[in-house]
C-alpha cells in the first residue's frame, strides 16, 4: 500500500497542507515564487507548516545560484555519493557518506554484471530514499553527469546486459522514482575543484563500456 503524502503549501491561494498534489498544485500554479513540499509524515508536515517557510523552503533563485558558483564549496550539510565498478569480479558497489562527519550512511552492492554509470545512478537513487524516509532536507552531491540525467528522465539508458539480481534492483529504483514526488537538491562535485568525492572509492573504473 502507498503511504499517504501530505503536501504542504506555504504560498499561494490558500497557503495550507492538501492531501493530494492535485489540490496542492492548483493553488500555487500561478505563483511567481511558490514555495511547497511534500511529507509522507502528517506530524512533520504540521511543524513545518507551523513554523513558516524559510527554513525548509529554498528559492529557486538560491537553488540556481549555488549551481552556478562551483567556486564556492559544498555544503557541508549534504550527502556526497559515488560508485564503483570492478573489472576483475565484475561486481559494482555504491555508497552515500555524510559530507560534514565523513560517517557512511548507506551502502549498496555488490552486484554481478553492471556499469559504473548503472551504480552512479543507483547510488542517488537509494539517497533520495535514505533523505525521505529519514525527513532531511539537505543536498546531494555526485560526480555523474550521467546519472543526474537518468534521474531527471526517471529511467536508465544503457545497452548493457545486467545481472539478473541488478535488473531487479534498477527497476524497483525507477518505480520508486515514478511513484514519488522529491524536492532534494541533486548538485554536481566539481572534482577539478573541490578534490575528490568523499563518497567515491579508491582506483574506481569510470568506464561506462559494457562489462561482459
């Protein structure tokens, strides 16, 4: 059963929490700085409600900016992810570490026959996941041009053959990417910049060619 969400609107018409997106959307769409989010936690959506927008709502703006000033540095306050492809075993594994403790916070793998790209993916994917069902409002940070694609498209393009174990897993990521509404903040790490990704692993295969 889909847990129920709650859509919180702090602009708009009538600025209150809807039990659909539907009634949600159709009182902030012709909002020039709407500003809304979706809980699947009645409780938090009150507080949040409650306590007014600045500190859980972003401007677009802001959100804009950030993107475009890689010279500043990351958000401390955020997830970094990467992943990994072993050439010898075959094997891809993935993690999210929380950029301001260093402390790993989800791994992922190993799974027979992927692609470095494949783990990348799945790496944001199951940390979109950890920041919802955890209730955080905070970044996430990946080197992968690639993935940023696949989840902004919600699917995978690869010519590929995976494992069967990893086939199933892609899927159930991209069913909860269709079956879910997010407002996390997917950001690049500019490595030239910023120096490695925390999250990435020691001698990665960045190689996206197929595997087998």
């Amino acid at each position: 059963m889909e847990r129920q969400k709650f859509h919180v609107a702090r602009s708009g018409k009538k600025p209150t929490i809807y039990d659909t997106w539907a009634n949600c959307r159709g009182q902030i769409i012709e909002t020039d700085d709407p500003k809304f989010k979706m809980f699947t936690n009645g409780n938090m959506a009150e507080k949040v409600f409650g306590e007014g927008p600045w500190k859980y709502f972003k401007k677009r703006g802001e959100r804009k900016q950030r993107q475009l000033e890689p010279n500043r540095p990351p958000t401390m306050n955020s997830v970094a992810v990467g992943g990994t492809f072993d050439p010898n075993t075959r094997e891809i594994k993935y993690r999210a570490v929380d950029l301001d403790t260093g402390e790993i916070v989800l791994e992922g793998g190993p799974f027979k026959d992927g692609t470095n790209n494949i783990a990348e993916f799945l790496a944001v994917v199951e940390a979109l996941i950890y920041c919802a069902e955890n209730q955080l409002d905070v970044p996430i940070y990946t080197d992968s041009v690639t993935a940023m694609s696949w989840l902004r498209d919600k699917t995978v393009r690869t010519k590929c053959l995976l494992g069967s174990e990893l086939s199933f897993v892609v899927w159930d990521a991209i069913e909860w990417l269709n079956r879910h509404n997010w407002d996390t903040e997917i950001l690049k790490w500019h490595t030239n910049i910023w120096g490695e990704n925390p999250a990435n692993f020691t001698g990665s295969d960045h190689s996206s060619e197929c595997n087998r």
